[in-house]
C-alpha cells in the first residue's frame, strides 16, 4: 500500500501592488485573511494553484492564481480579499 503525500502548496500575499508592504505565506487554505483581510494587492504562487476570494469563506468574486505566476496586482480584488484556498 502506498502512502499519500500531499502536493506541496504556497503563496505568498502581499500589502501593497508590485510585491511590497507586509507579506503573508500561506501552506493551507485559510477561511479568513485574519489581518490581511482587505489588505492583499499582489501575490506570488509558488506551489499549487489557488482561488482568492472576496469574502470569508471562499465566497464572492473569485480570482485563480496559478502556479509559478506572478500577480504585480490583483485587478477586482486589490484590498478586497478575505479567503483563499488551494484548487
């Protein structure tokens, strides 16, 4: 028998557009932005494709971000984020 073992997943969110402000790395799907809720405007994916969302618990306008890409901003969800989960 064999074992699983998850596909690693990552991103990386950030504050501010082009990659700057505070940044938040995420490993799991996460509900709710905590203090980021409102506050991504650029994203890097390193592992894994996600969905962004606009409301907590992945509801609202949905933004797929694919794996290796980067986002410099995120057009109809700057500053408007609050969940994100792994696809």
């Amino acid at each position: 028998m064999a074992n699983w073992c998850p596909t690693p997943a990552k991103v990386t969110l950030y504050e501010k557009e082009c990659f700057t402000g505070c940044s938040l790395t995420v490993t799991n799907d996460m509900p709710g932005l905590g203090a980021f809720d409102n506050r991504v405007s650029s994203a890097v994916v390193h592992e894994g494709d996600w969905a962004l969302y606009s409301e907590v618990k992945y509801s609202g306008k949905r933004m797929i971000l694919s794996e290796g890409q980067c986002y410099s901003s995120l057009p109809g969800l700057n500053n408007t984020a609050s969940s994100i989960n792994r696809i």
